[in-house]
C-alpha cells in the first residue's frame, strides 16, 4: 500500500478567521509601504487569497482596510491606558502610567506610531483622516477622565487633557525619530504635562 500524500489544497478559514489574516496582513503592508503606495493585490497575495475576496471582506477597499487596522491597534492601546487611568494611586501617579503606558506601546509595536499617529494625515482620505481625528479624541477622553475629579469646568478639562495628549504624541514623535531616549522622552513630558496640568488646577 502507498502512503498517502500530503494535502496540497488551502485549509478552509472561517470568516472571520479569514478576516483576521487579511487584517494582519495589511498591517504589515501598511507598515512597510505606508497607505498610499501599499496595494490591494500585496495584501492579498500575502494572505494567499483573490483580490475578488479580499473585496468581498472589505468592499470599499485600501480606505476601510486601513481603518480597521487602525481601530485594532487603537483598542489595543486604548486598554493599555485604561488599566493605567484606573489604577489605585494618586492622580499624579496614574497619569504617569498613562504616559508609560502609550511609550510601552510604541516601544513594543513600531509600526503603529506609523499607521495611528503619522500615516493617516497624507493618505488623501477624509475617512482616514476622520479615523486619525477619531484616534486623539478617544486618546484625550482618557485624559479627561483621568483629571475630570478636580472639578474644573468642562472647557478647561477638555483643554487640558488636549494640551497633554498633544504634548505626549510630539515628544513620541521625538522619541521614534531618535532625538530622545525613552527614559528622556518619559521624564520631560511627565514634568511639562504635571506642570501644565497644575498651573489649570487639574491636578
């Protein structure tokens, strides 16, 4: 008797098995090639499927493609600042964590500074844009959440949680670019951040 050979067919994925693997491969396309120049055909021919599939996952194509990405890395980070806002300490000790948190996040995957927070601006698609917008209001929120108990009035919470996460992400960006170390880049936006913080009576 013959052995019996080995299966050369594609195992069957459940959808949203299938889904995932597109996702994960568009991630690592749009890491690599940035939103503009990564196409549909790559994506598809990593994740060993037809363009005709990969559109019937996602009809509207490269737009809703990258925003899905982004909406699993956001969640991803989100979770990280959440545990950190609410933490049992002190303010000025959770907001630190906060700030941490996003750091580890970035130091740990690269590649979503890139696609949440510098890649959407020049994609040319307000439905990206409207996502990277999205992306900082969901990010202030936890600010907001975390310095709202000093009861100051909604306008200068708002604010500052603003000035605070915009404060975070530009130090990130000198961070990612090689211009700060981490323990640089957690220390001065700490002390800008509190600083600013206390002087609007949010901490």
């Amino acid at each position: 008797m013959s052995e019996a050979q080995p299966s050369t067919s594609t195992p069957r994925l459940a959808p949203e098995e299938r889904r995932e693997l597109l996702l994960d491969a568009a991630r690592a396309t749009f890491a690599e090639r940035g939103y503009t120049q990564a196409g549909l055909a790559e994506v598809a021919k990593i994740s060993g499927v037809s363009k005709t599939l990969l559109y019937h996952y996602f009809p509207d194509g490269r737009p809703e493609l990258y925003r899905e990405v982004m909406d699993r890395l956001l969640d991803e980070l989100v979770g990280g600042v959440e545990a950190a806002v609410r933490a049992p300490t002190s303010t000025e000790r959770r907001l630190e964590g906060v700030i941490a948190a996003v750091l580890d996040y970035f130091e740990a995957h690269p590649d979503a500074y890139r696609l949440l927070i510098l890649e959407p601006w020049g994609s040319g698609d307000a439905g990206v844009v409207g996502q990277a917008v999205a992306v900082r209001a969901r990010l202030a929120a936890q600010l907001d959440q975390l310095i709202a108990p000093a009861g100051q009035p909604l306008a200068r919470t708002m604010a500052g949680g603003a000035a605070a996460l915009g404060a975070l992400l530009h130090v990130c960006e000198l961070w990612m670019s090689g211009q700060l170390t981490k323990d640089e880049a957690h220390d001065g936006v700490c002390r800008f951040v509190e600083a600013g913080l206390h002087a609007l009576d949010l901490l």
